[in-house]
C-alpha cells in the first residue's frame, strides 16, 4: 500500500489540518504502533498519509 500522490495533489480541503492530522497520527503510530507498518515497509510518515487520505483513520480539529 503506498501514498498516492493524486489524492495529495488533488486534495481541496485545508491543507493545515490535513497536515496536523498526519502529525499527531504518526506520533500514535510511533508510541502505539499499527497493523499497517508492515505494509508501508516500515515507514510510519507513510502509513499515517494512507490512513488519513484512504479515510481508515478520520479527523476533526477541536478549537
């Protein structure tokens, strides 16, 4: 399972959330782990891209 760069590019939403979301994911992933790694070779910057863009982890920002 790799990143695919079309929903990154094409992507319409608020970049600054998106990019949030990916970072506090990741560090779930590093303290936690996840099922996932093994498919994205291990990599955990990866693995937190495909989940938020494939929607298998979902977000929402609290003010």
């Amino acid at each position: 399972m790799g990143i695919c760069l079309d929903k990154i590019v094409d992507f319409d939403g608020n970049i600054y959330e998106v990019t949030n979301a990916v970072i506090r994911r990741s560090r779930q992933i590093t303290e936690v782990g996840d099922d996932d790694l093994e498919q994205n070779n291990y990599k955990i910057v990866s693995t937190a891209l495909s989940q938020i863009f494939s929607k298998k982890v979902e977000y929402q920002l609290q003010d």
